[in-house]
C-alpha cells in the first residue's frame, strides 16, 4: 500500500510495540557452549586468540558447567586436548581420554546439562588431520572404523548427544550402527553435515592445538563456493541417520543455513566458529564496536537465518545479557 497510508514507522515506536510484532527472539535456550577438556588438576589456560576462552582440566570443566547450566544453557560440547597424540589418534577412543574422564565427571555431579561431543581425530592425530593417513591422503574408510570407536567410547562415558565433525563420507551410519548394536539406540547424532573448508577455524586449531602439520583440510570439508553440495550432504546426513544437522561456519553461510532449514524436517545447528568470535573481540578490544550489541544482533542473525540451536563461544555473556533485557 502507498505512502501516506503505509507507515511502517507507525509499528516502531515504542519499545512495547516493537517488542509485540518482534519475529525473532534469541534465548539461552539456544546455545551450545563449547569447552576445551586438557590433562591435568587445576589448568584453566586461556587462549590468546581467543580471550575469555579456556582450555581447562576436569576439575574445572566440572565448575564451569554448573555456571552454564545457572545461567540457562542447556548443553555444552567437548572437545578434547589428549596427554598424547599418534598417528592413528588413539587418545580418542581410549576409556580414559579427556574426553571421556570430563563426561563422567561432569555426570557424577548431577549438573542438569545435556553433554554432546566432537567426535573427530584431529585433536588426538600428530599430523593434525581428521583421519589417517594413507599414501599422503586421508583415507576415509579405514577412519570410520577408528570414529566410530570414539562415538562408541563417549557414550559408554555417558554422552547424551555424539557430534562428527570429521566430514567423511559415512560416518553418520557407521556410528549409528555401533551405538545401535551396543545397546546406545537412544543417543542421538548431530552431524557436522554442511561444513567448510573455513579460515574462520584459525583460532580454534590454537585452542585445540589441531593445526594440520601438512597440506589444509581441502579434500573433506567444503568448498565455500558450493551450495548444492551443502543440501546433498545434509540429505546424506540424514539419511544415514543423523537425528540434527550443523552447519558451518555460521556467519558467512547465513544463506546455507536458510536453506538447509528450509528444506529438512530435522533440528538445524549453526556454529558459530572459533574465528568469527575473534573478530568481534579484537574490533572490541579496540574500541571499535560494542560487544553486547553485536554480538546479540549476529545470534540474532544467526538465528533469523534458520538455525534451532546455535553453537556459540559467546553463549554465557549472551545469556546474561538475555536474562538483564
Ligand atoms: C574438528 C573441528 C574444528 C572445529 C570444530 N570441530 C576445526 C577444524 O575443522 O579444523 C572448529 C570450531 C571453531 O573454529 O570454533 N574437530
């Protein structure tokens, strides 16, 4: 309808009004927050890239759950830091990896958190990649065999909820099949399903000390150009069994996230990754934005764009300043 009769202004004046007809509306109920496990008593070491974030030990992964459940978030997921790495990355499937010490830890407190975790090699390989290698490549079916282990060992440790992260293709079914035939039919995948080959993962490879030692990431993750292939590998997902789809990074594939929730009946994640946290804080740190703004305006966004639940490294501060408004 034309101007004079349209006044869409009219439906923002005051702050009750604009509240009325707001369409999206971000809560703590939302996020994911992401938590680095490391060996030891006592460690809570930032990381540089990455203020305000920590690696820490199991002692002080078992506090810092019961502030994020206090603040209404209701899941976390680990990541682990092994005391050792190898080429095949045993330290993941091992009974009393980090990983799998924090999960108990964290059950036998009673914390009234939903615990999912990253399922994946890159943190526990010494090459830094998310499989093993055969003749310079990761090899895809031999690393199934070794992912599915380690899906398997964190929930006998009591994961509520298993995340690859590995971008192998079948990895959904493999896991599905081992937690099925040893009796965990009830724990949920939520796969990694759209993700890229990002540079928005800097920071995190610091915090989880996963750098590739050689070549990059190119001939498993996807191809930022591709969009086609983002649905084709959600489909995937979910065919062989994925209960939730991810995609990331978030910011940068606002438009894959609209999509991917446009064209399934499933939860859709969206993460909003290691490198976009950054950003933020350093443009803060210089004066230049004002966090608590943009960071709700970016979940805002992020949550606009399609996604059910967001991963988030902002999740606490976020959730605070939810509970302030
Ligand atoms: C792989 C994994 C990565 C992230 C989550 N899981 C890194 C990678 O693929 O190199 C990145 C998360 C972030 O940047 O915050 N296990």
């Amino acid at each position: 309808m034309p101007f004079p009769i349209h006044r869409p202004r009219r439906l923002r004046r005051t702050e009750l009004l604009r509240s009325m007809v707001r369409e999206t509306e971000l809560s703590a109920n939302d996020f994911i927050y992401p938590l680095f496990v490391c060996p030891g008593k006592r460690v809570k070491k930032e990381i540089r890239s990455m203020p305000g974030v920590f690696q820490m030990s199991v002692d002080e992964i078992v506090k810092e759950c019961r502030e994020v459940a206090r603040l209404g978030i209701p899941a976390i997921i680990l990541f682990g830091i092994p005391e050792e790495k190898d080429d095949v990355g045993s330290h993941a499937t091992i009974e009393n990896g980090v990983v799998q010490q924090a999960i108990r830890a964290i059950k036998k407190a009673k914390i009234n958190l939903t615990v999912i975790t990253d399922v994946c090699l890159c943190e526990y390989t010494n090459h830094g990649h998310c499989g093993v290698i055969e003749a310079g490549d990761v090899a895809n079916d031999p690393t199934l065999e070794i992912l599915a282990r380690e899906a398997l060992s964190h929930a006998q440790a009591g994961a509520d909820i298993v995340a690859p992260s590995d971008m192998m293709d079948g990895r959904v079914k493999r896991i599905r099949e081992i937690l099925d035939d040893n009796g965990f039919s009830n724990v949920p995948i939520l796969s990694y399903a759209a993700k890229y080959c990002s540079g928005f993962y800097g920071p995190f490879r610091e915090a989880a000390e996963s750098a590739p030692k050689f070549g990059d990431r190119r001939s498993y993750q996807m191809d930022p150009a591709n969009r086609h292939e983002a649905l084709k590998e959600v489909f995937a997902d979910i065919e062989e069994g994925a209960d939730m789809v991810m995609v990331k990074p978030a910011l940068a594939y606002l438009d894959i996230i609209r999509e991917v929730r446009n064209a399934v009946h499933v939860p859709v994640a969206a993460y909003n990754v290691s490198g976009e946290y950054s950003m933020v804080k350093a443009a803060v740190r210089n004066g230049w934005l004002d966090e608590h703004r943009v960071v709700l305006e970016l979940l805002t966004s992020i949550k606009r764009a399609g996604a059910d639940l967001i991963l988030t490294y902002f999740a606490k501060d976020a959730a605070r300043w939810l509970a302030k408004k």
